[in-house]
C-alpha cells in the first residue's frame, strides 16, 4: 500500500511543484519584424504582451495560468509587413490547466507550424 502511496506522490510531483501555465517560444523566420504580440487564451484572464521580434531571432516567456478555470484554447496575435494582423487559434486546455507544458511557434513567410510538448516528449 505504501509502496502505491509513492507512485502517485512521485507521478504528481511536477503538477504539484510547478506552476500551472505553459512555456511558449515563437521564432520569427520571416523576412520582417515580428510586432504587436501577444498571447493569451479564450478566457483572456491574462494578456501576455511579447517584445517585437527580428527577423532569424525568436522569443520564449512563460505564461501563467493560475486563475484560469473553464476549458479553451490559445491565441497568438501579431502583425508583420507593419500591416498584416494576424490571429493564430490553436491548442486546448481543461479546466484551467494545460495539458501541454510547451508551445512553440515558427512564423515564416507563407505558414505558420505549432508544436506543443508535454515533459514526458521533451
């Protein structure tokens, strides 16, 4: 019994210890500025705003998630060309918690690829 006890406290340990939120990256490999950029998601309890981004750089912050309650998803929002506005719909978390631990975003030219890790794929 002990021994079952040990398990589940070692398998909620990073849930327990870590705050609820989720690490996002953005990589800007278009030929402009990356500006106006925030992300938040559907319940928009925090908007994180993100420093503009050159050209072949990127960017990694960490946002927090700790009053979120219900289910949603997450919007990345920038502009490039100095014109073009753009909103990126992606992901999904539960209740308030995120299922994944990283996103990142790599904005080029013509497309845009998401990619979402949990700790155990990292």
């Amino acid at each position: 019994m002990l021994f079952i006890v040990l398990i589940m406290v070692a398998a909620c340990k990073n849930k327990l210890t870590k705050e609820n939120g989720i690490e996002v990256t953005i990589v800007n490999k278009t030929s402009n500025i990356l500006k106006t950029i925030t992300f938040h998601t559907s319940e928009k309890k925090m908007i994180l705003p993100i420093a503009n981004i050159n050209p072949n750089d990127s960017s990694k912050t960490f946002y927090s998630m700790k009053h979120h309650e219900v289910d949603g998803e997450y919007l990345l929002n920038f502009t490039k060309n100095d014109s073009v506005s753009e909103t990126i719909r992606s992901g999904y978390y539960s209740n308030g918690f995120s299922f994944d631990t990283d996103v990142r975003f790599e904005v080029r030219n013509d497309t845009l690829e998401i990619v979402y890790t949990q700790n155990n794929q990292k």
